[in-house]
C-alpha cells in the first residue's frame, strides 16, 4: 500500500500529563452542571419575573401548584409540624425536588446531549403551565419559566461541553462501521480509517478514562454561579418594586363611628401572670395559615371589591369608598384556624376596624335565596361564607384596619373579611377582591372540595400558656394560667383540676366582649413530683369544654387541654 492509498492519519493521542477523568468522577462533574443549570435557569427566571410579578417565578408557580393537589393529611401535619412555617418548608421542599432533578438531568445529559436539553425544556413547561393556569394568572406570567428554561439549556451546553463525549461511544461507532470483521479484498482503505479511529478513541479513552479540561469547566461552573448570583438577587430587587408597604403607610386609617368600648380595670392578666398571652396579640405575632407562597401586593389606588351573583345591586367599590363610610365599626374579636390543635395556638386577638357586613350586603341587595358567599381573594383562594351568618352575627365586617392602622400586607391589606364565631377558612378571606352570593349546591369554595365542613363555628376552646409543658420548678405554689374563647357566646367559666382531683374554678379577668378570648388564672399547690394539669371551659350558653378528643378536619379539634410539669 502506497503513503497515497493510506486515508488520513489517525489523530494523535493526547499528550503525555493531560488530565484524565475516570467515569465516576465526570458523572459527578455532570451532575454538578445540571445543577449550576438548574440556579442559572431560576436566576434568569426570577430576573424575568421582577418584571412580571414575584408569583410567575417558577418555584413560586409550581409550589402554589402543588398545595391543591398535596392530601389533606399532609396538609395537617405540615401545619402541625411547621405552624406557619408550612410555606418556607414547601419552598425548600420544592426547591430541594428540583435540585435532584437537575442533578439527573445532568448526567442523563453528559450520555445524551439530547436527552438533557429536553429535562430542562420539561421544567421550563412544568413552571409555564403552573404560572398560567393558577387562578389570577395569564400568558405573561409563563414568561419567567420560559426564558429560565432557554438560559438553562445554555448554561447546561456549556457546562457539559468540558467533560467531553461519553466514553466509548467511539467504539460503539467502530463496531456499527464493521470492526471485528476480516476486510475483503480491495478494502484497505476503509479498513485503515476504521483502524485510525479506533487509535483515536483508544487513546482518548485510556481503558474507560476521558481527557477532561479541568479549567474550562471550573471557569464556565464560576460564570454560572455569578449569572445565578446575579441574575437572582436582581429578580428579587427588581420584584420590591411590586411592595405595596409604603402606599399602606401614606393611608390614615379613618375614625369609626362605632368605637370598641372602653377596656376595664384589670382586663389584662398579662399584666400581672408571666408567660401569660397579652390580651390583643401584637400584629408582627398574629398567626398566618393560608396558602399564598408571596404575599398579594395590592395597591390601594387600584384596589376594587366586586359585588356578584345574587345581588339585586351588583357593583363594585374602591378602597376610598370603603374608607369614606359613615357606618364603620371598631370591635375586638379573636380569630381562630380550624387547623389549630388542642393546645395549639393558631389563634390571635385584634381591635378591628371595618365595614359592618350584614348593612353591606344588605344595601347591595343580597338576595334570600343564596346561602353562601363566594369570598375571592386576589390570589385565586375561594372561601364559602355562610350568607345568614354574614347578615346575623352582629360584628361581622369587612376589616380595613387592626390594632390601629391599616391591615398589615400579610394580614389581608387592604380588606378583609370577618365573621366572629366561624374559622377562618370559612369567615376570614383575606386579600378580599371579590363576593358572589350564590349557593352550596351552585360553587364547592375551595376547602369544601376538600371536604372540610361548610359552615365551621367554634367550638368552647381553653388552653394552658403557663407553665410550658414538661417544665421543672420548685414545689409549692404555682400559677396556672391561660386564655379560653367561645366566639359571640362568651366565656363564664374556666375550670383547672391537678392530677385526679375535682376541677376548680379559675379567676377569669373581666370580660371586654363575646368575641373576644378571656384570660384565666389559678394559683395551685403542687408537692414534689410529676403532675397532670387540665383546663376546661364553659360558655354563656351552658356549653361545657367536651372532652373527646377529636382531630382538627373536618370541622375543628375538641378536647380537653392538658400538660405535665416536673415540681423538684
């Protein structure tokens, strides 16, 4: 055979001392670039949505997916486990999901280019659709995900393009061209291009290893992590301009016409009992339990809530208009979530002001044939009010402010809705746009497709705040105390038993209004020892505290209250 018949030279091994990767090592280096792909794909998303709206980031739009569709006992034991932490550990929880994913999609992608650009074009779809379809959502709000996905699959090209093509798959190539085979005759020269490539992918491959450039794929993973850095606390900057706290500082919150009365001396046990829950809960420490994973921004320039359905009136008001009413209300009231447990503290107290809701609908023209309200709340939720509840309980309101200024962002701003003596999930929408009156059988309101009962009142509830469960102290006299509510009935009486012994009457404080938690305290001798303490409570209407414990779904726990403490 002549040097002209030979076909190209084979390429050359690399040279001595090039760095070489064994399989192990570079799928670990392409898991760790389906990661950095992941960050740059949110970064860029979040960048997006600084422009659009905190909820069209991508994380945000598929947890808020997911909550209607996780099952109800996860639900409770999320809230049980976390309180109103529920939402960060779901943001986490989805965030951690992700980073598996990404770390799958990488090494899916150093075997198959292919492959790994589709599983990111899948989370770009998976956030797309998410974003859209939520309640208030709309095209624009798939933006984000769309271009967190294109900016991905870059990152992801880039990252994996260092570590090489998956070994072997040169020898894969041989074996498809014909290797193995003795050549025909007048065949040399394709036998010689077969042989050189295999040197080629021998040499490249050295028994399983790749060459890998080690600099490039630091230096691209260092760009990706800035553009994620960047890119990230960009789209969280760019999404503060959305905050609505400063329009809520300029409000003056109006007088209302009606004040809450006067409290009287001594109402106020916290005053007097440590570790005793003050009377009115301070609004940095009123509970949350709702499924916004970002809190709605309205603003109060453009804030409208729209009057539905079965009105003989249908209209819709701005905030100025409900500010500007000459029937506004001041009542202090205690919410409750029905996902609070025997003891739990889901609970918090307030001087509210508001709209009296039963003149409200009335003046609307509600209809008697509805027998639920549809409460729309501008982040999609739906609660179902009993409508005779809403007309009747006599300080049901439209709330504009709490403790003496406006609602707090978190807390419903601008309005919300309040019907002393039911949970919240059916009498306390907050972010409140909207109010259809319709009926039961017309509109499942969310927690009702869940099978959560549909008019929820509170049940006679008492807890012990202090002493702390399982907390050592010396023997002898011990205060015992806490709260008890009974919602537009009233508390009368609260009763404490140690051990086995008969229950006692506590000191309850003077009574400020049936809608509002009244505060107990007893002081009790306890000897040296382990201790049972147990509370229960009475309302104005004779209903005692049951004892039968029973779980918060569908319709709000029961049971008596009780701790152990350590007297030493």
């Amino acid at each position: 055979m002549t040097d002209t018949e030979q076909g190209p030279a084979p390429t050359a091994a690399p040279a001595a001392g090039t760095p070489r990767t064994g399989p192990a090592a570079r799928r670990a280096a392409a898991a760790l670039a389906g990661l950095l792909a992941a960050a740059v794909a949110l970064g860029v998303a979040e960048l997006a949505a600084g422009f659009i709206g905190a909820a069209s980031s991508p994380v945000i739009a598929v947890g808020n997916a997911a909550i209607p569709l996780t099952p109800e006992p996860v639900k409770t034991f999320a809230i049980r486990t976390f309180g109103e932490d529920d939402k960060i550990a779901l943001v986490v929880g989805t965030l951690a999901v992700l980073a598996i994913y990404a770390l799958v999609v990488g090494m899916v992608g150093l075997r198959s280019r292919a492959l790994g650009y589709a599983g990111i074009v899948v989370f770009g779809l998976v956030g797309f659709v998410a974003a859209v379809t939520r309640p208030a959502g709309g095209v624009l709000d798939g933006v984000p995900s769309v271009a967190g996905a294109l900016a991905g699959t870059a990152a992801l090209a880039a990252l994996l393009a260092p570590l090489g093509t998956r070994p072997g798959s040169g020898v894969e190539e041989h074996a498809a061209a014909g290797g193995g085979r003795v050549p025909a005759a007048g065949t040399a020269r394709a036998d010689d291009r077969v042989l050189g490539r295999l040197r080629e992918v021998l040499a490249a491959a050295d028994r399983g290893n790749a060459a890998v450039d080690r600099r490039r794929f630091l230096v691209t993973s260092g760009v990706a992590v800035g553009v994620a850095a960047v890119a990230g606390g960009g789209g969280r900057l760019l999404q503060r301009r959305f905050a609505v706290a400063g329009e809520r500082s300029d409000l003056a919150l109006p007088l209302p016409s009606s004040p809450a009365a006067a409290l009287p001396p001594g109402a106020d046990l916290a005053e007097r009992v440590p570790g005793l829950p003050p009377l009115f809960t301070a609004n940095r420490d009123f509970y949350r339990v709702d499924t916004a994973l970002v809190v709605p921004q309205l603003s109060p320039s453009e804030y409208s809530l729209t009057l539905t359905g079965m009105f003989d009136s249908p209209r819709s008001f701005g905030l100025a208009e409900l500010f500007d009413r000459d029937d506004l209300v001041e009542r202090d009231i205690t919410l409750t979530c029905v996902s609070n447990e025997v003891g739990g503290t889901l609970a918090s107290t307030a001087r509210w002001i508001g709209v009296p809701l039963g003149a409200f609908l009335r003046e609307a023209g509600v209809q008697p044939g509805s027998d639920q309200l549809v409460c729309r709340s501008s982040d999609g939720m739906t609660i179902g009010t009993p409508t005779r509840a809403a007309l009747d309980v006599e300080d049901a309101m439209l709330a504009i402010g709490m403790n003496g200024e406006p609602l707090p962002v978190a807390n419903g701003f601008p309005v919300r809705m309040l019907v002393p003596g039911l949970y919240g999930y059916v009498s306390a929408c907050k972010w409140l746009t909207g109010i259809e009156a319709t009926t039961y059988g017309a509109f499942d309101a969310y927690w009702t497709e869940r099978n959560w009962a549909i008019d929820g009142p509170i049940e006679v509830f008492s807890r012990i705040d202090t002493p702390a469960s399982l907390r050592r102290f010396p023997a002898g006299r011990q205060a015992v105390a806490g709260v008890a509510w009974a919602q537009t009935r009233g508390i009368a009486r609260v009763e404490v038993k140690v051990d086995d012994a008969e229950f006692v009457d506590a000191e309850l404080a003077p009574e400020v209004d049936a809608d509002l938690w009244r505060q107990w305290v007893l002081p009790v001798d306890l000897a040296v020892g382990q201790h049972q303490l147990t509370v229960r409570a009475t309302d104005r209407a004779g209903t005692v505290q049951t004892a039968v414990r029973t779980p918060p779904f569908p319709d709000g726990a029961t049971g008596w209250h009780s701790i152990r403490v350590i007297a030493t």
